[in-house]
C-alpha cells in the first residue's frame, strides 16, 4: 500500500482515510455576518483527500459533473502535490472553477456519483477543486491569455454565469465580446442573488475581471429589447447569446398573497447581497417571526438571510418531506445549525391578517406523500382536519422562477419561446433565429449555476461553428433542453 499523498493510488486508501470537510466558522459566530462560512483545506489536507481516489477507469463522479470535468485526473495531481497543474486542468473545462464548488450541490452531482458512495464517504471534490484553483490564483497560475483578435464580435445579452462563461469560451478564440447588463453593475444572480456566506462578492469581482483582461467589454445599464434592440445587436455584431435569466417569481396564488409583510424572495435576497444602493423598499427583518415557504436553495438562502439580519425565529414551510426537498443537504444542515426551523409535509392555504391589516400568520395543512408524480416524486396529499396556523409577521416565498419575458413591443419577439416561456434552442443552443443563440435558465428555467456555464460554453462552440459556416441555419429550434 502506498503512503497517503504520495499521488500513487492504490485502491485502498479510502479504507484507511476518513473523509475531511474544510474547515467552517461555528454558527453563532456566522450569523453574526455575511462572509463565507468555508475555510479552505490546508496542503497537506488536500494532498490525503485526494489520495483517496481510486482512479476509476469509467469515472462516475466525471459523469456526474455537468460540465464533464477531468476530476480523476486532478486529484491524482493534488495528491501529488502538483496543485497548479490540477488547476490548469480544472480550468479547461471550467470557466468558473473557484465559483462552481462554492455553489454547486456537490452531493447531487459529483460527490453523489462518486463510486465510493455505499461503501465510504465520497471523495470531497469540491473542497479540493476549490482549493486548487484558489492555490492557483494565489501563486500566479491563473495567467490570463489573450487570443489574437479574429475581427469578428459578439454580442451576450446577461451578465449572469452563462453569458459570463459564453464570453469566456469567445474570447478565448479570438472574438471581440461586448457583455450588455441591464442592471448598473455586472455578475447577475452571482453577485445580486447568491447570499456572500456562500460567495463572496469578491470572488465573482475577481472572476470579472479575469475577463476584462481578457478584452471582454461590459455595457451596464442596456436593456436589450428597450434601449438597444436585437435587429440593432444583429447589424453590429456577427452573432448574440441570450443569458437573460428566469427571474420572474412563481406567484403564491393563496388567498392574503397581497398583504403587507408578503414578499417574493428574490428583492428580499437582493437587498442584503447588492453592494449598490437599491431603489426598492427596504424590507424590514430585525424582530420579525419570519416564514419561507419552498424547499429549494433559495428558500435555504432566504431563511440563513432572515437570521443574519435579525430574525427572531425563521422557519421553512415545505409540503414534501425532507428526503423529496430540492434544496441542498448541506444547506439544509448549516440552516440547521444556524436555528432556522423546518416544517416538513406542510402546506400554506392561506395568510391571516392582524387587526391593522398586516400578515400576522400562516395557516397550514398537514400533508402525506403519495403515489409517484410524473418527475418520480412523491405527490403530498391533504391530511382532512389537520389546519393548524403558525405565527408570522414576515412572509418570504421562495416558490421559483420562470424566465423573464421580454419587453412588450420588442424584436425579441422573433425568438421562439416554449409553451412556459422558454428560449427554444437546438443541441448548439441556436434559437429560431439564426445566429442568435440562448442558454441558461432562459432556456431551460431556473437551474444551476453549473448548468447554466455548461449552456454558455455550448453556446460558444455553437457561435464559432456558425460563423465558420460549420451550421446550416435551422428553420425552428427544438424545445428546450433539460
């Protein structure tokens, strides 16, 4: 047997070597701010994790990953302590690796694939891709290469991480990329929308800049489809991608939706994650009994907000149970640790009012879990005299998102859109319209952050191809992927 992080797997070391999460802040010391949570693991940590890859020769864990990444290969180059060369590797499939294992549900995706799963804790691959690519940065292997210019420009509508991956993959092969953000600064949901105890806002200044280096141009405070228009766009540049997003809330349709103290959790997280002013009202938190309502990671992201700015209690109401809640395990569980409370197999039917006509309470129903739905999850049913109402002041509703529609009036219209709304694209991410292309949640609704960098790398190629005249135009794109 060889010696842990000597990079010489054998198989076995799994067997002898207990998984090592990084290091986190104790949670009544977190709650007390908003900066991440996560510590990164130390060399000789990172060198022994690693080791604990058994080199599989068909890798689940890689096909676990959205974006396929070479996970085998760069851990059997931390394990010996090559970790620039792990990140370089990690790099080329990538273009937010310092980001993805911040934000991704590792645990459903490449952890949770991990062939060691039924037999050991799985390989800790996002602690180790975020140390590598951080341990990169920091000693001056994440050098920013420019192409040569081809002549030719893009246009990428969204800021967010599909038009920022995109733009990336464009650069790279030369294009000029100019990035239009309707909002006063760039970086979308990255910046506005994921809470800094995940990701910090420096993290995602830092990756913006790494593509200012390498020439993209950002125009912020354009909205496409008001001020500028896609016939506008389609005459300036050779091609345009659409990362417009989905963030338009899912209505809570329950009667009293509209009193006051009900919000949608998107302003609500945007006001605590924005490092600009707003001009939205402020949504007060401090003393509040706050109540979300969702399982998802937003309702996740709502509930750790509430507390941070003042919460005295913040409880999820959530109609499944636990094991069919969408919302990331480990976040259910640092949540936890941060006393936020769960209701599980409840179900809002309506919010009661105070006698000044403000939100005063949730009356639920109990529920039980079914037959399964046509997704395979199990479909809550009503438990008949099981109304109870739990107290809140604060209603937050973290019930998703659908794609944000585009302006009425605009040319955008051209674009075929699905029966929800969606972009419909093709296995290139080429709309109806040739040489526009689309990806992310404007596509495929609200979804990961890896899904939506795997969607502008797509995009990319696609762009590329078309321009070399590699794609004939499609008449009509198909329906949206997934």
């Amino acid at each position: 047997m060889s010696d842990a992080g000597t990079g010489r797997p054998n198989g076995q070391l799994w067997r002898a070597i207990d998984r090592v999460d990084p290091p986190k802040r104790p949670a009544a010391e977190r709650v007390g701010d908003f900066h991440e949570i996560y510590s990164l693991l130390d060399e000789a940590s990172v060198r022994e994790q690693a080791s604990r890859c058994i080199q599989c020769p068909q890798p689940s864990c890689q096909e676990g990953c959205p974006l396929s990444n070479r996970i085998p290969e760069w851990l059997a180059l931390a394990a010996e302590g090559k970790f620039l060369e792990a990140a370089e590797l990690s790099q080329a499939t990538s273009n937010m690796p310092e980001i993805c294992p911040r934000v991704c549900p590792q645990e459903r995706l490449c952890e949770g694939a991990c062939i060691l799963v039924g037999h050991a804790e799985p390989i800790c691959i996002g602690a180790i891709e975020k140390f590598i690519n951080e341990y990169a940065i920091a000693h001056g292997g994440n050098t920013v290469s420019c192409a040569p210019a081809n002549g030719l420009g893009v246009a990428v509508v969204g800021s967010g991480p599909g038009g920022l991956a995109c733009a990336d993959e464009l650069a790279k092969l030369g294009y000029a990329v100019t990035i239009f953000e309707s909002q006063s600064q760039a970086g979308g949901l990255l910046l506005n929308g994921i809470p800094a105890f995940k990701l910090e806002k420096s993290v995602v200044e830092r990756r913006l800049n790494i593509l200012r280096q390498r020439g993209v141009k950002f125009k912020l405070g354009v909205t496409v489809g008001v001020e500028v228009h896609l016939r506008d766009l389609l005459e300036d540049f050779k091609a345009v991608f659409l990362g417009i997003g989905a963030q338009k809330a899912k209505p809570l349709g329950l009667p009293g939706a509209d009193l006051p103290g009900v919000h949608q959790a998107l302003p609500f997280l945007v006001q605590y994650n924005s490092p600009m002013p707003l001009e939205i009202p402020a949504i007060p938190v401090a003393g509040r009994r706050v109540a979300v309502l969702g399982g998802g990671d937003t309702a996740m992201d709502c509930l750790r907000t509430a507390l941070r700015a003042g919460a005295t209690e913040a409880v999820c109401v959530y109609r499944r149970d636990l094991a069919n809640m969408p919302g990331s395990r480990k976040e259910y569980f640092n949540a936890l640790e941060e006393t936020a409370q769960f209701l599980f197999l409840t179900n809002p039917v309506a919010l009661e009012a105070d006698a000044q006509g403000r939100v005063a309470g949730v009356r639920c129903v109990r529920m039980e879990l079914g037959e399964p739905d046509a997704s395979g999850r199990q479909k809550p049913r009503t438990v008949p005299g099981s109304e109870f109402t739990i107290q809140a002041d604060l209603v937050l509703v973290a019930y998703g998102f659908d794609p944000v529609p585009f302006p009425a009036g605009s040319d955008l219209s051209r674009v075929a859109l699905n029966d929800w709304g969606a972009v419909k694209v093709d296995e290139l991410q080429m709309t109806s319209v040739p040489g526009v292309f689309a990806g992310g949640d404007a596509s495929r609704g609200a979804s990961l952050v890896v899904h939506a960098v795997r969607d502008g790398r797509r995009a990319a190629l696609g762009i590329h191809r078309f321009l070399r005249g590699e794609l004939a135009p499609a008449p009509a794109a198909a329906a949206a992927r997934v």
